[in-house]
C-alpha cells in the first residue's frame, strides 16, 4: 500500500506550465504525476486513474478550466468529491474565484505562485487521499478479522478510524458536521463550538438550529428533505450565529455517505462567505452607481455641446459675415456685437464648468476677504438692470434690517451665487417683477451673522414634482426649459455648493406654477470691526454712496506716455491686446517668451509689464523670478486664462503684482494699468523724499 504512486492529474495548455508544476512536485515522494494539456484530454484519464488531487489551469482553449470541472463533477461519479485546485493566471477579483468554487473547486493558487505553498496543499490532499486509503484497507482488513478476532479488533478498528476522523475534522479552518439518515445531527467539529459558542447539549440533534437565522433555516431544511429524496447533494448560503451574536453568512455543503442506493450519514462542512457577500453588495452599487454616472456624463456631454456649439455657431457666423466687405458700418457694428455677446455666453459656460468641478473634486477655494456689502448689491443690481429693461420687469433691491456696511467673506463667490439666482429669476419671468429683499441675522455686536437673501420672482413657478431636480448638476425642470429658456442648468446646482462652502446655503423656499417662486441664499459672514451700519427697510439704492466708488475713465490719452512691454506667444492676442493699448495712447514692444521678455526688459525702461503665463521655452513664473531677482521693480501683471483662486494665488507668489484674466476686457485693462503705474510712480515720489 505504502509503495503504490498515488496518481495527480495536472491540466495546463502550456507546455512550460505543466513542466513548472512538475518540477515543483517532484520532490515529494511516491507521486505519479499524469499530464494532460486540455480539458478533453483530462476527462479521458479519468477512467484509467484514482486521481488524489486533481490541479486544473482556468485558461484553455476549446474547453476552459471551469468546464471540465463541471464535467467532472457531473459525469464521473468516481471523482465526484476529488479535490479540484485551479492554477491560474486569471484575474484575482472575487467573481472568478465565487465561479470557481460553484463548479466545485476546493481552492485557487494564482500564477507565478509560491512552490511551498502548492507543495504544502498538494501534500495536505495526498494524504487525505492516502488516509482513505487507509481506512478502506482498514475496513478490509476488519473484514478479515472477524473471523478471527471476532467483535474485539472490529471494535478497535472502529474507534481508531473514529478518533482519526475527528482529528482530522478538528484540524480544518471550517465547520464540519455529520447527521443521521433522519437529519439528525450528532457530530459537530471544534470549529462549531469555538464559532457558536454552543455547548454539545445545545447543538446535537436538532438543537443546532437555533444557530440559523429564522429567515433562511425555512429555505435549508427544504432543501436537505429535497436531497434526502434524490440521494444527491446539497448546497445553500444561509447566515449563522457567531458566539458574539452577529449573524454571518455561510456557504452550507452537504454530501451524503452512500452504501450502495442505501443513504448511512450525511457529511456536510459551513464556509465563512460574509466578505464574499459584502463584496457581491459593493459590485451592484457600484454597477448602478456606474449606469448613473454614465447616463449623467450622457446628458452632459449633449448639454455642453448644445451650449458651446450655439455661441460658437453664433460667433463663426458672424465673423464670416465680417469678411464680406458689402457690409455696412451698422451691419458690421452687429456682428462685432453679436460676436462679443456671444463669447462671454460661451466663457460663462466654460467658467461654470471649471467651477463646479473644482467643487465636485473637493478642490475649490474661496478667498475672505473685507468688502463693501451695499456696493456689491448696488453692481449686481446695475449689471442686472439692463435684463430687467429688455422684458419690461420691475427689478427691486430692498433692505429689510440693517446691514453692516463692510464685511469679510468671499465677494466674488456672493457676487456669483446672486447673479445666478437673480438671472434665473428674470430668465423664467415674462411680466411682472423680481424683488431681492437682503436682511442680516445676528446682532450687530455678534463676532459673526448670517447675511439671507431672498429672491422672489413673478414667474413660470415649478412643479411638486420637478422641485426634487432643482439643485442636480446639468438638470432643469424638463427638457422642454432647455429648449425654451435655454441654460446650461448648472447655475442652481453650482450657487448651492458655493452657498454651502460659505457656510450657509441656497433653497427653493416656496413656488406655485403661473404664480412665482422664492428662493432663499444664507451666507455665513462677519461684520468689520467698528463698521458702521446702514439703515434697512430701504431700497438698495438709499443705502449706497456713489462717492467712495472710484472709476476709472478710459479714452485715447489714458495710457498717453506709457511704455509697455507685452510678453505673449499668441499672435493674435499680442495684436488684439497691443491695439487696446495703442487705443489708450501706450507704445508697446512685444516679446513672444519669457527669454525674450527678459532681454527686452533689460534693454529698455518699461512703465509696466504684462506677462502671460504659459508659454514656450520659459513660462511666465519662471520670467517674473528671474525679474524680480534682478531687482525689476515696476509692474509686472500676470495674463492668463486661468481664473481660480489658487492660479491667482501661484502668480502672486512668483512675483507679479497683479493677476488679470483672459480674454481681455479692454476698459477693464487699461484701468488696470494705469492704476499700477500711477500708484508706482506714487511710491517712487514718496521714497524721494
């Protein structure tokens, strides 16, 4: 018995791997290692061999490994329970291993494995198989005995045999129990009590059940009487008691010990499969979560190309009709019109796009700063107004407390959030009026207080039904608002997350179709120290000194003496910012990269520099650095098509003195330069002396 090879069948298309395999069995002794390089070729050597272990590769041609395993189990009742390994090279996630173990596999080795780790397996099985061996040698040998021994060696034999098994079942990390024809069970392995914390009296015979959840022992019980009907096995997943009272699931194996068509014992084993099950829950939310995500990329990549491509059709359009020179001065006067009107709608859907995001990424930055409150609501009502004109609305800015006339929070992201909210409001109102009543919550003496708007329109209103879309990112009411109104639908979503980053928020407060809607904006704020406060229950307009306001006014003599170097790679932007500047009366030198930008600036005495930030060979950071090294104290503004915080931020650092986007407003940047140049020219004078 002990000289006879035990037979190991290994199955692998590739010559390398069978040869991998064989070197590392090699060295246990007393192995016949049967070679097979498909699954047909495997299932032939089936009826010649009493395979210990059976090590099957996943991937192959004609028939894949988790085939010929299912053809194994189900056409060779000799081999019905030889332990299956796969070998395989095949994606690890959790759904190959789970088909693994259906089609009866007992365990996975992943390719280039460990060759102890396979050795020790293929050991463990061997000598389980050579074990049963044993114990058939064994019931032979008892058979014999009887005659001469009569009942004394039969029962020694018995207990022997007995203990082994035990031993056996004890030293498996699973639960392991064997029942009466009946289904009555009386044997339970140690992994039963360590996991249940049962004692024997609580679990032999049908006590054990108490250990099934009552939802899924119904379900097993079924199929255990089902089975005892067919002699065949079972298998079911039901969740069982841990000794801590948390109920975890298990996948329940059951064979039964046949003699003959005669069912003796039944023979079953519980798997821990809890991780699996958490795993299976995690894939279907992320399927669905992926369906979600892909019909919402769906309709925005539809929505953003209808909002890009109308301005840009728009902008096309009339730039060809530019070209005509039949054109007359107010046909092109128009068009160059149409053409401005046009780009900013298309930069609005672009800014939109960049903010929302930098807010979906966890990345967006809002910078605090002090600011007037009174005049910021004066400019988004002046900016507003013209909207108001056009339809005919009323546009009423009211004050319904006091407020304090200098604040600290982030204007630029208020003054975004309202013009949103407010141009939604006029956008969706034909007659009638729009009325923004602000008022302060907090006391005046308070460190910090809440600045609410309403905003309260007379218009289209919005459906029960619709109002849950409101605030989803690329959403409007319907299809049909699009179509009508117009919108990229990000305005509402993008104000709430800026709202809620300010520490406040932006809710449909009521609405009633054909009647009008209110929406309500909080902000969290803190007042300036020692502000004074402004009187409410006003409008807007009483509130406002037009006095402190300082504007800038901008014709032919504004930049009349000014020396500007322009450093920019474009162009056509060196021609279209070089003619604002000349407009203004400025003489500009042009460079097309920071190198040259640095020579040029070492040459001449320049009044003030606009340097553009990414450009070829040396980028704006890198020029500014270098200027500002070599003692270059004059102006130095970034241009740049970046418009976030930290970009601003990022300039700042390397030196400029200011940060201006692109594209260009013309007022806004000759202003700006004069601005820079007057208060240096300012410093200069006041060092002097």
């Amino acid at each position: 018995m002990k000289n006879t090879p035990v037979d190991i069948l290994l199955v692998d298309d590739r010559k390398d791997g069978l040869i991998a395999m064989e070197a590392v069995l090699g060295d246990i002794p007393n192995l016949n290692l049967v070679l097979a390089q498909s699954g047909v070729e495997a299932l032939n050597q089936l009826d010649k061999y009493e395979f210990a272990v059976i090590l099957l590769d996943v991937q192959m041609p004609e028939m894949d490994g988790f085939e010929t395993a299912r053809l194994i189990r189900k056409n060779f009742r000799a081999h019905v329970n030889t332990p299956i390994i796969f070998v395989t090279a095949i994606n690890t996630d959790d759904q190959y291993i789970f088909r693994g173990y259906e089609v009866g596999a007992v365990d996975y080795i992943f390719k280039p494995f460990e060759p102890f780790v396979l050795r020790s397996k293929v050991k463990f099985f061997v000598d389980l198989f050579l074990k049963n061996q044993q114990l058939q040698q064994q019931a032979i040998l008892i058979r014999e005995s009887e005659r001469r021994e009569k009942y004394f060696k039969l029962t020694e034999l018995e207990v022997e045999s007995l203990r082994q098994y035990r031993n056996l079942a004890d030293s498996i990390p699973h639960i392991v129990w064997k029942a009466r024809v009946e289904g009555t069970v009386d044997y339970f392995n140690r992994g039963w009590y360590k996991y249940t914390g049962l004692t024997e009296g609580e679990s032999i015979g049908s006590a054990w059940q108490s250990a099934i959840h009552p939802d899924d022992l119904g379900r097993f019980l079924l199929n255990w009487m089902r089975s005892m009907g067919t002699q065949k096995p079972f298998e079911i997943e039901a969740r069982v008691r841990r000794l801590d009272g948390l109920w975890r699931w298990h996948w329940i194996l059951a064979v039964p010990d046949l003699r003959g068509n005669d069912v003796l014992s039944w023979v079953g084993t519980c798997t821990d499969i809890q991780d699996r099950k958490l795993s299976e829950e995690k894939l279907l939310v992320a399927q669905q979560q992926a369906v979600s995500a892909n019909m919402a990329k769906t309709y925005f990549l539809a929505n953003m190309s209808h909002e890009i491509r109308t301005p840009m059709s728009a902008i096309l359009g009339f730039t060809e009709l530019l070209l005509n020179p039949k054109q007359t001065d107010f046909e092109r006067q128009h068009s160059i019109s149409t053409i401005h009107r046009n780009g900013k709608q298309l930069l609005n859907v672009i800014d939109e796009i960049l903010d929302i995001s930098k807010i979906e990424a966890g990345r967006l930055e809002v910078e605090i700063i002090e600011f007037s409150l009174v005049d910021l609501l004066y400019d988004i009502k002046a900016l507003l107004a013209i909207k108001t004109e056009e339809k005919k609305l009323q546009l009423k800015f009211i004050l319904d407390s006091y407020i304090p006339e200098k604040a600290l929070s982030a204007p630029t992201r208020i003054r975004q959030i309202l013009t949103n909210i407010v141009s939604n409001a006029i956008k969706f109102t034909e007659k009638g009026s729009v009325q923004v009543r602000v008022r302060w919550l907090g006391d005046q003496m308070a460190d910090e207080g809440t600045l609410e708007i309403l905003v309260q329109d007379t218009g289209v209103g919005i459906k029960n039904d619709q109002a849950e879309r409101l605030f989803q990112p690329f959403a409007q009411v319907d299809s049909s608002t699009t179509r009508l109104f117009g919108g990229t639908g990000l305005g509402l979503a993008l104000s709430q997350k800026l709202a809620q980053a300010l520490g406040g928020n932006v809710s449909l407060e009521s609405t009633e179709p054909g009647v009008g809607s209110t929406f309500k904006i909080q902000i969290t704020a803190k007042p300036v120290i020692f502000c004074s406060w402004i009187n409410g229950f006003k409008s807007i307009d009483q509130g406002r000194d037009d006095s402190t306001n300082e504007r800038v006014e901008v014709n032919a003599d504004s930049l009349r003496g000014l020396h500007i170097l322009l450093v920019e790679d474009a162009p056509d932007n060196q021609m279209v910012i070089g003619m604002f500047l000349n407009s203004a009366g400025a003489k500009v030198d042009f460079a097309d990269n920071g190198y040259e930008g640095i020579s040029k600036a070492v040459e001449h005495n320049y009044d003030i520099i606009l340097m553009d930030i990414q450009m070829p060979k040396m980028d704006g950071y890198e020029a500014t650095r270098i200027l500002r090294k070599k003692g270059f104290e004059i102006p130095i503004v970034a241009l740049t098509a970046h418009a976030l915080i930290e970009e601003r931020t990022r300039c700042l650092n390397a030196g400029c003195t200011e940060h201006f986007t692109k594209p260009v407003d013309r007022e806004k940047l000759i202003g700006l330069v004069a601005r820079l140049v007057s208060k240096h020219k300012a410093t200069l004078v006041r060092e002097l002396f």
